[in-house]
C-alpha cells in the first residue's frame, strides 16, 4: 500500500520522503505486501530521522535506538482495540472498587512509613502532599509492580507509522531520542505499548520536562530510585499548577432539590471537553452549602471556590472539587481517574 504523510518544505526532510518512496518502490510487486509494509516503515524511520536531527539529536543517538527497529503489530492491535468515544459513562461505584481497594491503600500506608523523611522533604520543596504522590505511583503501577515490557522506540515508532495520532507519536518518539542523547541507556527504555514507563509512566516529553534527580546521583532514575520517583510526581503537580494547602475535594451529600441545568458551566474546554462538561460552574463552598449541597468532612474553608461533580448521577455521592482536582486531571483526564486518585490519598493518609 502507498505510503503517504505531509512533508515540511525542508530540504531535509523531503530528502526524508524521497527516500521512504524509493525504498517503498523497492518492495518489489504489489503482492508482496510484508516486503512493502517493511520498506514503508523503514523509510517512515528515515523521515522520523530527519526530523531528530533538525531538532539537534546527535548522529549515533539515531544510529543506536533505530538499528534493527521493526513495526510491532501487538502494538497496533492494542491500540485499535482502545474504546472510542462514546455517550455511555462506566460507573464510578465499579471503577472505585477496582482502583480503591484495601491492596493500593495498605501498599500506599507502607510507602509512606518507609519514605517519610524523603517524602516530608519532597512536600517542602514542590508543596505536594505526600498522600497525592504515593496515590498517583499507587495507581499507575501499583508502587512499581508493573511497568511494562515494551521496546518504547519500537512501540513509538509504530504508532507513529500507523498514523491515528502520527503528531503525537512522531514526538514522543523524537523525545526518546533525546533522553538517550542525555544519557538515559538504552536498556531502560521499556514500558508500556502506548509509550509511558518508569514507575509514574511518564511519557518522554514529560521526562523531559518534569523529571528529578531526587537522590542527588546525577541521574532522574523514574525506574528504580524511590526519591527520584517521588520529587518527579511531585515536580509534574508543582509544573501544572497544584496550590499547597489546599485539598483535591470532598465528598458531600445534595440534600435539597438543585436546579442542575441552571448550575451547568458555560466554559468550553480546549481539552478533554467530556470531561469538564460534566462539572458545574464555581461557587465558593459556603453558597454550595446554602443551595443544600454539604461536605461530608470539613476540609474545604466556605470561601474555597468549587464546582459540583455527581460521577453517578443524582441520588449518589456527589464532590465538591478545587482547582487542584483539575491538575490532577492534568496527569490523566478522566474523572473516573481524577477522583479515584483523590480517594486513595485520603485513605493513604487516614
């Protein structure tokens, strides 16, 4: 099949495309479908290639991470078995169950006793709470349990050829590269099909940007130092946003009739729009109060800003959320996610 992507008009990169259609014109006959599936990556490498070392990655960066690199059809697999966009909301009751169970919260309980000292340094430094930390490493990898075992160049290099997300893909990929090209090895860039690794799965850019060298050995180790680890959560919630002192939510009971329709937000999202639409506006705690909505804990002051989330509908538990609930949606944006997050800090920290 052709192989077809926009080119820039730099000379570099056209060369780039040229190459992948010689090679692609190589393949042989139009029969010999793998031989011109295996051209037509090969030469999409060439372009990938091109674009790095606009971007600066030295010559044997590229030479060492792309040498021997193949499609990988599991990863293909994987990625168009993803649920598309849909009206239908999974329940927050079953997600809970499932992501704030006794196994994260008492593995949360033992991270915090084993690293008290780091993580009380961590909060000083980045004004984020130990809990939030742990529970964000609880989540992702259930403290390091699991982290994938995915060749990342290959895996970022297939999802870029196959093109449903080619601009995303295509930089984190040239990303890697630049890790590799600041000393991160080779051997540590495994992870998971989609391309995030290390114990937080951070993607590239985002190591790039957000990573901490927390044990002062020179090196941002996301996959095997624990102080490292930590002070990168940490890091990634101080860069988005997160204000110190103030919590995620609270969970409250509605108990008058709410004019919802009226309570809805105007604001359109530029990201993940699903998401926010199901807030409502910001009123201060104190105004939610008088509408009959009431936390069931007093950790949110009445002059708080929040807006109103019923992830199951009216009738169940609702939340009063702050600004900080929305970076947590920074690191992953579903409620599902956000709120399960927020929950088991709270039971880390009980």
């Amino acid at each position: 099949m052709p192989f077809l992507f926009h080119v820039p008009r730099t000379p570099g990169l056209i060369r780039a495309a040229l190459a992948a259609l010689v090679l692609s014109l190589l393949a042989g006959p139009a029969g010999a479908q793998g031989d011109e599936a295996a051209a037509g990556f090969q030469g999409y490498l060439q372009y990938l290639a091109a674009k790095a070392r606009a971007d600066g990655v030295r010559e044997e960066t590229i030479a060492s991470v792309m040498a021997g690199l193949t499609e990988n059809p599991r990863v293909i697999a994987l990625d168009r078995a993803q649920p598309g966009t849909s009206s239908s909301i999974p329940t927050f009751a079953g997600y809970r169950r499932t992501h704030v169970d006794a196994a994260r919260i008492s593995g949360g309980r033992r991270q915090y006793l084993a690293s008290a000292e780091t993580l009380a340094g961590i909060e000083q430094r980045y004004g984020v709470p130990p809990k939030i930390v742990l529970a964000i490493w609880g989540h992702e990898t259930n403290y390091g349990s699991y982290t994938g075992d995915f060749d990342l160049a290959r895996s970022l290099a297939t999802l870029a050829y196959e093109g449903r997300r080619r601009a995303l893909f295509a930089e984190e990929f040239i990303a890697l590269l630049k890790m590799v090209d600041r000393g991160v090895p080779r051997a540590k860039l495994v992870g998971s099909w989609a391309g995030a690794f290390g114990n937080p799965q951070f993607l590239p850019s985002v190591y790039l940007r957000v990573a901490q060298d927390g044990d002062g050995d020179g090196f941002a180790d996301i996959w095997a130092s624990k102080p490292d680890t930590l002070a990168s959560i940490a890091n990634y919630f101080r860069d988005a946003g997160w204000r110190a002192g103030e919590p995620w939510g609270v969970a409250a009971d509605v108990t008058l009739p709410l004019d919802r329709p009226a309570l809805g937000t105007a604001l359109a999202s530029p990201r993940c729009p699903q998401v926010f639409a199901r807030h409502s506006r910001w009123k201060t705690v104190r105004e939610w109060k008088a509408l009959g909505v009431v936390p069931r804990a007093p950790t949110l002051a009445d002059d708080t800003l929040a807006s109103l989330l019923e992830p199951d509908g009216p009738g169940q538990t609702a939340y009063l959320l702050t600004g900080n609930y929305r970076v947590i949606l920074d690191y992953n944006c579903s409620n599902l996610y956000a709120l399960s997050v927020g929950l088991l800090a709270d039971e880390i920290a009980r």
